[in-house]
C-alpha cells in the first residue's frame, strides 16, 4: 500500500517543513512530525578583561556571578560542587515571569570554556558559549556567543526579533564592564 500524499486530503497531517523536503514522506503510520524552520538569533563578542583565564573561569557559574552582578539572584541551583560543573541546574527568573531553566552542558577548565542551556518553556531556547583565551600574562580574550530560538509562541518570536545585534552589543558590553571592576576591586558595581 502506498502512503497517501501530503498534498491530498487523505494526509494526517497539516503541511510541514518534512514535507517540503520529501513531498511523498508522510512519517510512521501516516503521521508527519510537525517540524518549523527555526526563528534564531545568534550574536558573539569579543570581551576583553582584567585577569587569567584560570581567575575568570569560575566566575562564570550561577553562585559566583552573585559577586558581580548587583541583580542576579538564581532561585536555585543543583550541583554537586556548590559551583558550575557539568550537568548543574538551575533557574532564575525569566524575563517575561516565571522561571528560566538553564542546565551546564560543558565546563572544561583545561579548556576555558563554558556551554550552557538556557529553557523558558513555551517561549525560548537558548545555548550560551564562552571560550576563555589568554591575553598576555594577566588577561583574556572571552568570547561569549548566544543563540536564541524561539519555541514557536508569539512571545518567543518577539523576544528574537528583539534580540538585536545593537541589544547584545549593550549587553556585553555591560558584561564585560561588571566582571572588570569585580576583577580589579573585589567589588560589584550597583545594579542599573
């Protein structure tokens, strides 16, 4: 028997992007996953800061960053350590209400880098990427890049539409000016 096509109303399913690559694929049992192109933004900088990779590493963790961002308050964190390691969890809030989920997927201090998960359910996704790279003797090169998907709700496609190149520039800049007068102080500068 033959799968019936997408395009006819015997189809179980409502058009979709496996359709659109394969308009004879109907899935198992006549079932055609419903797959979207994704509504992405992706954004990297370059962040130029006062310390070794080894001094900036393990402030990039969700109980450290408490030391230098006046108004992160993570509602919780799941670690082994107490710190950022593989597999840690935890959630602040999210900008929108409730909560943001985020889930360490790499911490390699060897390598300076750190990738992270970030979920807001029925709004966004997101995978944050830090690469830490020795800048002499006494700084670093921290390229941090961000690329943020929207689930498919109204309100995740805005949030990515606002996630403009000129929106991350602020933020990493902000970023970067905070984690360097912690380095050089040991103190956190006022929320704004």
């Amino acid at each position: 028997m033959t799968e019936p096509r997408p395009d006819t109303p015997d189809c179980a399913s409502p058009p979709c992007l496996a359709h659109e690559l394969d308009p004879l694929w109907s899935g198992r049992a006549g079932y055609a996953v419903p797959l979207r192109a994704p509504v992405r933004a992706e954004h990297s900088y370059v962040q130029r800061l006062c310390a070794t990779p080894a001094q900036v590493l393990p402030l990039l963790c969700p109980v450290r960053e408490t030391d230098w961002i006046a108004d992160w308050r993570p509602q919780y964190v799941i670690s082994a350590s107490g710190l950022a390691e593989p597999d840690c969890v935890f959630a602040t809030p999210a900008p929108a209400g409730g909560s943001a989920l985020w889930y360490v997927t790499r911490h390699d201090a060897v390598q300076g880098y750190v990738e992270m998960v970030r979920f807001v359910p029925e709004h966004t996704a997101c995978r944050l990427e830090i690469w830490l790279q020795a800048d002499g003797d006494s700084a670093c090169l921290a390229t941090v890049r961000y690329r943020l998907t929207s689930l498919g709700s109204v309100a995740g496609d805005a949030a990515v539409a606002a996630y403009t190149a000129e929106h991350y520039l602020v933020f990493m800049r902000d970023w970067e000016r905070r984690l360097n007068h912690w380095l050089r102080t040991g103190r956190c500068l006022p929320a704004d």
